[in-house]
C-alpha cells in the first residue's frame, strides 16, 4: 500500500493513498476522533489516488491517522476473532 504525505504541517495535513477503500475507511474512523475537526478525501479522476486531507485540534494530523489506524486494526482483529468463532 502506498501512502505519500502531500503537505503537513502542525494542524493539517494532505495524505495521498493507494487503495479508495481505505481512504474511505480511514474517513470513518477519523471523524470519530473529537481532536479531528476535518478529514475528507477527493479525487480529481478515476483513474489518480484519492488525497485524505485531515484538520486537527490538540494533536497532529499524522498521529490522528496513527492512532485512526490502530483502531481499524482492532477492530479488524476483533471481527476475524468472532467470525473464526462461528460454526
């Protein structure tokens, strides 16, 4: 996966990602933090990377993504957990 920070700095931050699915996932997950104040992807065609733009307050955008990463992780684990569980 590949993943390039466009522009960063202390309250914003530009992340080009490889995959639209986890751009969007990614989303999600961020906009749930109460220190994110923004994150939004767009592309401007089909055919280029989706570019996560996130605003923060109280932390930096890279350790949002960070910490939006390690939930998604989790969560993940806990769902392959449960379903190994199913008969």
């Amino acid at each position: 996966m590949e993943i390039n920070i466009l522009n960063s700095s202390k309250d914003e931050a530009e992340v080009e990602i490889g995959s639209l699915t986890l751009a969007e996932l990614l989303r999600n997950y961020l906009n749930k933090d109460s220190a994110v104040v923004f994150a939004a992807w767009k592309r401007a065609h089909p055919t280029e990377m989706p570019v996560l733009k996130v605003k923060t307050k109280g932390k930096t955008p890279v350790k949002a993504i960070k910490d939006a990463v390690s939930v998604v992780t989790k969560d993940l684990d806990k769902f392959a957990n449960d379903f190994s569980k199913l008969k």
